[in-house]
C-alpha cells in the first residue's frame, strides 16, 4: 500500500500552512500524442454554458516578478473584501454577503497561492522558486493576520445570531468557520490573540524552512557493479545512474533509487551505507527547526485552551482527541506483536540461510531485501521480474478504462496551453451519460531536477459555485516520480507502483467530482484521518484479475496476461508481511503523536533520540546517530495525523466489501455510482460517519481490516 503525503489546501478556515494534494501521470513524447493533434479547452465552450459552468487551465508565471505581482493583487483584492464584509450594517446582513462571501474570498487568493506553491515544487529555476516561495511565505503571514481580523468575525457573529432557516449544508458552512474563529483564539483577550498571531506567524515560517530543507537536501553516494550485485540491469542501465567511469551514481533523495537498492542489493554493506545516509538527511538543518516547531506548537495549543497540540489537531477529525488516536494505535500495536514476531523471525531465517551466519543480527536495512526475498522465494514473487506487464502507458490507459465504466466518465487528453514544463500534459473528465465536463488534472510523472521528489496530488483550483452563479470546476495536478523511460523508451512499473499510481488517481477523482457548492467542503476537504480513505479504497482494485486483465500483459507478448497464480502470490505475500509494514507505520504514526503530546513547559531536550526511541520500540533499532524524523515531511500538514492512514485503511477495507459483493466485483457500475454520489460528489458538505455509512448501507464494521491484518 502506498503511503502518501496529501495537500489538501483548502483554508479549513484557517490552515495557516499552504497545502495541497495528491499525485499522477506524465506523458513522454515517446507515449502522447502532440498537442497539435490534441482537442483544446474551446471543446468544452458549448457544454460549459450548458451546464453552466466553468474549466479553468490557469496560466503559470514564468518570471519572479510576475509571481510577487500576483500575490501582492490577490492579498489586496482579499484585503478589500474582507473590509467591505466588515463594514455590513446589521439590516444589511445575509447568509450571502457573510459566511458565502467569506468562501469566496479564500477560494480566490487560494487559487493564485496554490499555482505558486506547484510552481515552488516543480521549477529548477532558482529564482521562480524562490519568488513563489516567497509568495508562499507572504499568504501564511497574510491569512494569520486575516484570520485574526476581529470586524469580520463580529459581523459574522452577528447574523449567526439572528433567527436562522438555512439548510444542513448552510448550517455546516456556519457552524464550522465560527468553530475556526474559536480555534483561532478570536474569543480570546487581545493580549493573547496577539500573541497568538506572532506564534502563528513564526509557526508559519519554521513549517516552510522544514519542508524547504527536505526538498533541497541532495546527497549522491557512488557505488561499483559489485556494490549493487541483484540490482536489475533495468537500474544499471539507466543513463542517468551509470558514470562514464562504468560506476554507478545513486541519489539518496530520489525515493525510487532508493527503494530499488534497499529492496535488491544483496551486500549487507551496500543497503546499510544507503540506509545511513538516507536517515541523516537534512539533520543539521531540520532537528533544530522541528524542535522549535514542537515547543511552539505546544505554546499555541496551550494558550488556546488545548492541553496538546495533538488534542488542538485531532478535534476537527473523526477521532476527535488525542486519547482516541492513542487508544487505536496501542490496540493495533499490542494485535500485531505475534505476527510481527513471527514475520522478524522468518526474515532472520532467511538471512541466516544466505548469510551462514547462525545468529545473525537483523537489522532496519535489512527489513526491504528480506521481505522481498521472501516474497520471491517463498511466494515466487519477483516485483522487478513483474515489471514487464506493467508499461508505464499501458497502465495508465488501462486505469482510465476501469473508471471510465464504475463511476460512469470519460477522460481524455487535451492540448496543454501553459506547460510549467515541457513533459506535463493535461487532460479533462466528463460525464459518460451526459457529456457535463467535470474538471481538468495534470500529470507530471517522473522525477527532475528541482521537482518534488514524492508522490502527491496538488491542489489548484477547487470547486465551487461562483458569484455568478456557475460553478468553477475543479483544477487538480498529480506530482509524481516513476522509474523515467530507458534508453529504449520503456517506463516499466512496479505492482506497488500501480497500486501507487490508482491511489493517487484515487484523490484526483475526490476531487475533481465534488459537488459542494463551497470550497472549503469541496473534494478531499474532509477530516484528514478519512482523506486517504477513498483513495487506499482503489488499491484493492489491483488484487482483482478481472482489473488486471485490462492492461497487464506482457509488453514482449500482449498475449500474455498477469498470471492467476502470481496474484494469489502477491495477495498472500502481502497477507504475510503486513505485520511488519504495519508497525512501521504504527512507529512513525506514535512519533507524530507523541511529539505532539508535549505540553507547553515540557522539556524538549533531543528530538531525535525520542523519536529514535520510539521506532527502536516499535519497529526495529535505529542507529543513534541518524535521524529520520528530520526528514519526516509528514510532520508538516499531517502532524498528529500520521496515524490516518492505519485509520483509513480501516474504513477502505470495510467500504471494498461492497464491491468484493457485487454481482460484477471491482467493474460494478451500480457499486461505483454510489461511490461516486455518497463519497466523491459529497466531500465534507456531511459528517463523514454519514457518507460512510449511505455507501455502505450500513454501520462500520472493523472486521474487514482487521482480517486483512490476521488479527482475531
């Protein structure tokens, strides 16, 4: 299962961080079709009126100044509506001028700070992105200060006051920003609320500095061919990898050169070097600016009346406090310890037999290669030797049939009229039934210099209806860094890395099929414990062959199709590892809580070693010296909320019975629509335990993942 960082950035009112979300699929001209040839946004003119609304392929400045203009318009153009809405008479109040006006205002600056942020995660020039992270950093202090505006909150006081005939959606929208205004401090003292704006602002800066030391950091370690004995010779081709010296470049950062040695090196040395170096990345910078994070994070949930951040973050969640977070990770904990046991002691057996080594030690870097060998020798589950029925287009050709029949849409590829780069293309979704465009996304696929290294989708524009009474549909991109093409021009994935790819796309379809009339409810604007939810839901569509013989075959032989024999290899190998993936989540999701547990005037001697310590607890030991949580990204946006993909995974187990149960499985039409209408379409416009439930046409049930987990 693929664990993502998602950037949901909606203003939830006041996310003071800039966020966005999810990841996706670039064409290489060896694969696409060149845009001249390609239909254009002016297809869509005659259904747009018709439908009354609106596809936006926004324009990306491609020079500093452009971006520092935009961003100083749009903080006006907010500055001066906030006024206008602060200056209401009482007779002059309406639900339409306060609480909606107060979604558009947000919706529009989060548009133009959304493109600078993609700018900032996708550009190699240095100065547009120090320009769109300067943009960045502007709006994070510019909407604490809105946040904090006390006219704007008493006008919208005031017509919450009066006597009210909204409807649930309405009411929610109300109901919630007031929440926001309280969350903020806005009922606080002035005193304190200015301190809070200075702490937020600081706050704002550090959470910034984190994610902007993680995307800088490089490190590149040069290794021979005997280094990387059972590396593929897919890896030791790459032209990008081998040195003219015949030896072999590998970039740390790049997740994919990294997972591809930790999963296939066969000398211990090599794994270890890599591992080490991997988790000391960005140390010197971040272990400072974490720690700083956390103490400040602590002092403002204090001086809100929280008694942790971890309780101030979990409250607008489904778990809705820390001790509930707590409780569901030490249950899984405790359950998974005879498997997880067991798991480490198959591993070590495996290790000794090739080793010769009777006791030998099982060490963190070793945890990738021997699961893997005993997916291949004991399930006979080669994931490299897999990759030839897994082209790259292939796939993503196939993925867009399977969803084009459940959920009833068709999704085609259309001329890109502002590339941010040459490699990104662009395509549009609409109804199948009645041809209603439904948004745009973009994919940008494999790894480059200056590019967010991750897997993610990102936020551009969000849905809403507008002013003018159409509705802007949404505008999303998918992040995301497969294996590039080789020398002959093939991308050939990984089976997890499909499972990657159809989670993403998992996040794409929340998005962009929302029906929320505001965006701050609009697509994945859901509590971040569920927003992985629908997506991890679409990872068990490649545990079906009935989905498999759509597009994996044999690109040497498309007449060979992804074995029967092979899948019940992957599903049960899965079955007999995931007691140690699981806690290796259920470590990094403990440390995220536990940080997070702080309270103000706790020491924070050294971050690293608590977390250090907690892992070594957990999962496996860690050498005292590295320190992963320095490149723990998920600590900025998903802090005290790491623990939502465990929680997730639940709620996806349970909701993949529906179609586990339908009469035509993973390609049911009937099960995919109510997907679309319950979860999609919804958003956050209901309690998610609602939406949940009207999809599943009953109550949760925590038996599905519990037995995916073989826990009794």
């Amino acid at each position: 299962m693929s664990q993502n960082k998602i950037y949901p950035f909606k203003h939830s009112l006041f996310n003071t961080r800039v966020l966005t979300i999810i990841w996706s699929l670039l064409m290489f001209s060896f694969t696409t079709q060149g845009d001249a040839k390609l239909p254009d946004l002016a297809k869509f003119k005659d259904l747009e009126k018709k439908y009354n609304s609106v596809l936006t392929a926004p324009v990306f400045e491609d020079d500093p100044d452009e971006i520092a203009k935009a961003i100083d318009q749009a903080i006006k153009k907010a500055n001066a509506d906030g006024d206008k809405l602060a200056q209401l008479k009482d007779t002059e109040l309406s639900f339409k001028n306060t609480f909606v006006a107060l979604d558009s205002l947000l919706h529009e600056i989060d548009g133009v700070v959304s493109r600078h942020y993609l700018i900032k995660e996708t550009t190699a020039n240095k100065d547009l992105k120090k320009s769109a992270t300067d943009s960045v950093k502007k709006y994070q202090d510019w909407i604490v200060d809105f946040q904090y505006r006390e006219d704007v909150y008493k006008v919208l006081k005031k017509f919450a006051a009066t006597d009210l005939k909204l409807n649930s959606v309405d009411k929610k929208l109300l109901n919630e920003t007031l929440r926001d205004y309280k969350r903020a401090g806005l009922d606080l003292p002035k005193k304190d609320r200015d301190e809070l704006i200075v702490m937020q602002k600081q706050l704002a800066k550090l959470e910034t500095d984190f994610d902007n030391n993680i995307n800088k950091v490089a490190a590149e370690l040069t290794f021979t061919k005997e280094d990387l004995k059972g590396l593929p010779e897919s890896f030791l081709n790459n032209k990008d990898i081998k040195n003219a010296e015949g030896k072999y470049n590998v970039k740390v950062n790049i997740t994919w050169h990294y997972l591809t040695i930790m999963e296939n090196a066969e000398l211990e040395a090599t794994r270890k070097k890599l591992f080490l170096t991997r988790y000391k990345l960005a140390k010197e910078k971040n272990i400072p600016v974490l720690t700083k994070i956390v103490k400040l994070r602590a002092k403002i949930a204090h001086q809100l009346g929280y008694n942790s951040w971890a309780d101030y973050k979990t409250e607008v969640k489904m778990a809705q406090n820390e001790k509930t977070v707590s409780q569901f990770l030490n249950n899984l904990y405790s359950g998974l310890q005879p498997k997880f046991e067991e798991e480490i002691s198959r591993f070590t057996a495996i290790k000794s037999k090739k080793t010769g080594i009777k006791n030998t030690a099982f060490n963190i870097w070793d945890w990738r290669y021997y699961r893997n060998q005993l997916m291949k020798e004991k399930y006979n589950v080669d994931n490299e030797a897999l990759r030839v029925y897994f082209p790259y287009q292939k796939v993503l050709d196939g993925m867009f049939n399977v969803f084009e029949t459940i959920f009833s849409l068709s999704i085609e590829q259309i001329s890109n009229p502002d590339k941010w780069h040459s490699d990104v293309t662009l395509y549009a979704i609409s109804d199948k039934t009645t041809n209603e465009p439904l948004g745009l996304f973009y994919l940008d696929m494999f790894p480059r210099e200056g590019k967010y290294n991750h897997f993610a989708q990102f936020g551009i524009i969000s849905g809403k209806k507008l002013e003018s009474g159409k509705y802007q549909r949404p505008t999303v991109a998918l992040l995301c860094n497969f294996p590039p093409p080789d020398d002959e021009g093939k991308s050939l994935l990984k089976y997890n890395d499909v499972e990657t790819l159809f989670h993403e796309f998992g996040h794409v379809l929340h998005s962009i099929l929302t029906r929320s009339p505001y965006s701050r409810f609009s697509g994945t604007s859901v509590p971040r414990d569920f927003v992985e939810a629908p997506s991890q839901l679409l990872e068990y569509w490649l545990e079906s062959k009935q989905i498999l013989d759509i597009f994996a075959a044999d690109y040497r032989n498309p007449d060979k199709k992804f074995p029967q024999k092979t899948l019940d290899q992957i599903i049960a190998s899965k079955k007999a590892t995931v007691g140690s993936f699981y806690r290796r989540q259920l470590a990094y999701g403990m440390l995220d809580i536990e940080l997070h547990k702080i309270k103000e005037g706790e020491a924070v001697k050294n971050i690293a070693e608590l977390a250090n310590n907690i892992i070594n607890k957990i999962f496996l030991p860690v050498p005292d010296d590295t320190a992963f949580v320095a490149y723990f990204g998920h600590l900025t946006g998903y802090d005290a909320g790491y623990y939502g993909y465990a929680w997730a995974d639940a709620i996806s187990a349970d909701m993949a019975t529906i179609f586990e149960n339908s009469s035509n499985g993973y390609l049911d039409l009937k099960a995919g629509m109510r997907l679309r209408k319950e979860i999609y379409e919804q958003g956050n416009m209901r309690d998610i335990n609602d939406s949940v439930q009207l999809f599943l046409g009953r109550k949760t049930d925590i038996n599905p993942f519990l037995n995916r987990l073989g826990i009794k």
